[in-house]
C-alpha cells in the first residue's frame, strides 16, 4: 500500500498538479495554502479566534457556501424551466411530478431561504464583534451591499414559480414602487411632474412599470426577473464577494482584537 | 395543550402586547445580562420551546400556520438569533468581567497564537460544509417546496404576503403609507447601516465581544434588528391573517374577522376636536399643526438634544456625524412613536394629504 501511494505520488502526472509532498509539515502546509488557487484565498496561517466557532458563529463562510449551492442547483434547473408564462408553472410542476426523488428545487429554495438567515447572522456577529471599525468600514459597506443583493436575488427568484405564492408576493413587494417619492405614479410629488395638465409619471411608465415591464406581474416581469435572477445579481454578488473577501485580507485578515 | 394556556398566549401575543412584551424582555435581557447569559438560561429556552413546539402541534390551527413550508426558516431563524444573541452576551459578560480586572478578552488571549490555515481552518470549513450539506438534503428529501396553483391576476389571495423576509416592512404597512415604509424606511436602513462605521467613533470594541465597552451601539443593534425587524417578521408570519388582521397562533384564520378601524388624523383632532371648528380648505393650512409638529421633531430636537443629553457625543462625534445619526435615529423612532400614537389615541396620519399622496 506504502508502495504505491509512493509510486502514484512519484508519477509525472502527480507531480505535475500537487507541487508539494502532503500537508504535514509547516513548509508543505504553507505550500499547500500558496500553490491552490481556491486555498489561497487565505492566508497561511489564521489568528486562533479566526478558526473558533463560537467568534465567528462561520456565518459569512456559509453563506458563501449556500451561494455556491445556489449556483450549482440553480444551473441545473435552468436546464428544466422556461421563463414564460405558459410554461413556467408547466415546468415547475413537471420538475415536481416526474422526476422521482426530485430534491433540486427544494434545496434550491431552502439554500436561499438559510442564505438569507445567514447574511443577516453574519452581520449581527459583525457588528456585535465591532468589526467594521476602521480599518474595515468600506467592507462593511461592501457587505450590507451584499446583503441588499442577496434579498433581490431571493425576491427576484420568488416570482419563477409562476404560482399564486409567486406572483401575489411579488405583486405585494413591488406596489410599494408605485409609492417612490417623485417617480412612481402613486408618490409624493409625482403629480407635481406635469406640463400643461399632462403627467408624465403616470401608471404606464413609473418605475414600477420599469420593475415589472407592464402595468401588473406579467410575461414581461417574469422575463424580467429571471434574467436578473440568473445571470444579472449572481455577477453582480460574485464581484461584490471577490472585493468583500480580498479586502477581508488587505484590512487585516478575519476579525479578531487588533 | 389547555385551552387556558392557548387563550393566554392567543392574548399575549396581540401586536401591542407582543411589541411591549418584546421590548420589555430586551430591556431586561440586557439590564440582567449576567444572570441571562447564564447557560441554564438558555438550555430552558430551548427545553421550554421544544416542549412548547411538541405540545402546541395538536392544534390544527397552529400547526397550519407553523407548518407551512415556507414558514419553517421563520423558525429557523428565531431559534438562531435567539442562541446567537444569547451568546454574544455571554461572551461580553465574560469579556467585561475580565477587562474590569485588567486581563485580556477572550479572544485576545487567544490571538497571541496563530495556526496554520491547513489543516486547522480548512478542515472546519469542511466539516460545516458537509454537515450543512446533509442537512439541507435531508431537509429537501423530508418537505416539498410550495407550490400553489398556477397564477391568476383576477384571484387575490387573502391574506396576500411579501416574501417572509420582508414582512416585517409589510407589517409597517399598518401604521405608515408605502411610500414611507415601502421606499423611505428601507432606503434608510440601508444609508443608515452604511454610515454606521463613519458615525461610531467609539475605538474601543474592535474584533471581540463587549457590552460595558459599546453601551450604546449594542442597546441600538438589538432593539433595531432583534426588536424591530426579526420579531416584525416573525409577527408579520405567524401573527397576521385575512385582512392583515391579528390571529393569535392557535386562532383559526376567519376570513369575517372584523378589527374597527376609527383612526384620526392630527388635523381633525386639532381643528375640530380642540379648536371646534371645521378643518380649513387650504390643504396647508389644514395640515399645519402636522407640519409644526414634524418640523419640531426633525429640526428642533436634533439641537435640543445635543446641548443637553446628548452634550458628551455631539463632542465626541461632531456636527456632520451627529446630524447624519440624529436624522437617521429620528426616523427609527417615528416608528414607536407612531406605534404607541395609533394604540392610545388612535391617531391615523400626523400629516394627512391623500390629495397630494403625502401622508406621515
């Protein structure tokens, strides 16, 4: 057996992906750390307070955990679900009904449901922790970003379904748009942007309409709302979370007392 | 269960009741926190809530409302800031105690060693990774994700609920208009969480737990977050049916539930009510003991406040910090003090143009 993981470890091929014998001595772990583009995320070596659970409750790790559950899950079910309103229940249902121990969309809907909690633990421990102190008040600010991302991301995928949960959720969240001071029709001050008796914030064309692509949750917002769901807020968080986790680095690596 | 105990807490958890209840068990938490953060404390939550949860699950009405898949992170999430809350003040009760006597906090004791990120932080990030993993296959293999019949514009659902995570917003619905607590209020915790680092100049409390250290900022975090919106949306979920009016959790969701709805605006508690006479035609007229009132809450008593209560941090902090502070902790507290306006007197708007869609 010795033999073997010896001759495996002494091939070319091993040699050519794993520069650095196994992680047992300082120089290998600092190795093993530095050579893995994943690992090196981290540092080489972490405070002690950094790696106890009971500091950093490892809220933030996993909602970034979820978020990769979230994509994995999330793409295979683009494979199976079309974004219009015939056949977006239609698919859904099919999902439900004929793939036997289907769980794909359940962990795709409790993973973000947990994400949520997550995000808002996270930033409890953070502030708690004091923890956007300086040095780290623009992470901070990165992170409650983060934070109004990752309720859009769930808002947006609330509506897929294309049930009466769906769509009566998403009606009841975006009528408040249509109460935006100045630029929904029904705020403060829209009847105020008018020019010769004609309005020009009205129903047709508020920022509400501009959410949902018409004058009530429909073909247009579903579109909408998926594209946003699927490609337009993961890029935007995926951004957000490179910037959050380097600055996480260069501002003094995970909280502890400085 | 007994119904005497389903009665009881039927009528403790009516919104006036919850809210006070709420706030009066945060203030003692934290008044007591060293008998609180005592571990037996929190084993008997949780004994005490599991039994609960066992016990209250006979009821149908309960369990209809509790069982909903969509309401299972709701509970998820009151057991976790519970815990969390609970020790985060454990360990700044152990952190005080241990500043008092000159030593290092916990963590800066800790901190005088480092480890090797493998295999020390790698493999716990692992360990969570997996078990979360199992936990969420299970999860999804035990509960179906929801999925109600197909959409239909022409059926409204009642009640009709925002996703769970916003309803604590929705549950502001019932004391102020959308516009203020559907884009202003939302906008505001937002700027306002942004500009907390700027604002709090206090170096003390950087990376571990403390509550002697940050009074202040620790009694604002939890009244903001554990007061007013993970108990809003816990009440927002379990606690409001058709209509949006109140059903305690073992009460069955009748769609007939009548709540009377006799609310005054300022305007007609001044002019006719004080004054005798009928509220004025000119619409800013009408309004003015509103616009006084919020002029006098906005523009007089930041100033009031800093050259008395507030002297020792408008020095510490500045004019720009404790301008940006005082504005966003005013508009926190208009949310209490609406609370409290529309429970005792009934009030409904304290300015009211629904002419002009303006309505505080």
């Amino acid at each position: 057996m010795k033999k073997l993981l010896e001759a495996t470890t002494k091939t070319q091929l091993w040699k050519s992906v794993f520069r650095h014998g196994y992680p047992d001595t300082p120089r290998n772990r600092t190795l093993a750390v530095l050579s893995n583009v994943f690992l090196h995320l981290h540092p080489v070596k972490v405070r002690r307070s950094g790696i106890q659970l009971s500091y950093t409750w490892c809220m933030g790790g996993l909602t970034f955990f979820l978020f990769l559950i979230e994509t994995i899950t999330g793409l295979l079910l683009m494979f199976y679900y079309r974004p219009t309103a015939e056949l977006a229940f239609q698919d859904i249902m099919a999902l439900r009904e004929h793939v036997p121990i289907g769980i794909m969309r359940e962990l795709h809907r409790w993973a973000a449901h947990l994400m949520v909690i997550t995000v808002w633990l996270h930033m409890y421990r953070v502030f708690l922790t004091g923890s956007y102190k300086p040095p780290r008040e623009f992470n901070w600010n990165v992170g409650v970003i983060l934070l109004v991302i990752t309720l859009l991301l769930s808002f947006t995928g609330y509506l897929l379904p294309w049930d009466q949960l769906a769509v009566w959720a998403i009606t009841v969240g975006t009528n408040m748009a249509r109460a935006t001071p100045f630029l929904g029709h029904e705020g403060p001050g829209a009847a105020l942007i008018s020019f010769g008796g004609l309005d020009f914030v009205h129903a047709g064309d508020d920022v509400r309409f501009g959410l949902l692509a018409g004058r009530f949750v429909g073909e247009g917002a579903l579109l909408r709302f998926y594209v946003l769901h699927c490609v337009g807020f993961p890029l935007i968080a995926a951004t957000l979370m490179a910037i959050h986790f380097w600055r996480v680095r260069k501002d003094g690596g995970i909280s502890g007392p400085l | 269960m007994a119904d005497y105990i389903k009665h009881a807490v039927n009528w403790l958890t009516e919104p006036t009741r919850y809210f006070i209840g709420f706030t009066l068990a945060i203030i003692l938490i934290l008044q007591f926190r060293k008998f609180f953060a005592k571990t037996f404390v929190i084993v008997a939550f949780f004994v005490l809530g599991a039994a609960f949860l066992v016990f209250a699950w006979k009821d149908p009405n309960f369990a209809k409302i509790i069982g909903k898949p969509d309401n299972v992170p709701i509970v998820i999430l009151l057991a976790t800031v519970v815990y969390f809350s609970w020790l985060s003040l454990r360990k700044a009760v152990i952190n005080d105690e241990r500043i008092a006597r000159g030593e290092p906090t916990l963590e800066g004791d800790f901190n005088k060693q480092k480890v090797f990120t493998w295999p020390d932080l790698v493999y716990t990030e692992l360990i969570c990774l997996v078990l979360f993993t199992v936990a969420l296959v299970v999860w999804s293999i035990v509960l179906m994700a929801p999925l109600e019949e197909p959409a239909e514009l022409a059926r409204t659902p009642n009640p009709s609920k925002a996703p769970w995570y916003f309803l604590g917003l929705q549950e502001l619905l019932v004391y102020f208009d959308p516009w203020i607590a559907g884009v202003l209020l939302p906008s505001f915790i937002i700027v306002g969480l942004g500009a907390i680092p700027y604002v709090d100049t206090n170096p003390k409390g950087n990376g571990y737990y403390t509550f002697n250290e940050r009074k202040f900022a620790i009694w604002f975090f939890w009244i903001g977050f554990v007061l007013f919106w993970v108990s809003f949306v816990i009440l927002g979920t379990f606690l409001r049916g058709p209509n949006w009016s109140f059903f305690g959790p073992f009460e069955y969701w009748d769609l007939h539930k009548l709540e009377p709805m006799v609310n005054v605006d300022l305007s007609t508690y001044f002019w006719v009510n004080l004054l005798d006479q009928p509220r004025p035609d000119n619409i800013l007229l009408r309004e003015a003991p509103g616009f006084a009132f919020l002029g006098a809450f906005f523009l007089l008593l930041p100033p009031l406040l800093a050259k008395t209560v507030c002297r020792s941090m408008f020095a510490q902090i500045g004019m720009v910090r404790y301008q940006v502070m005082m504005h966003m902790l005013l508009w926190f507290a208009l949310i209490p003090l609406k609370m409290l306006l529309r429970w005792t007197v009934g009030l409904k708007y304290i300015v009211g143009i629904p002419e002009w869609f303006f309505n505080v």
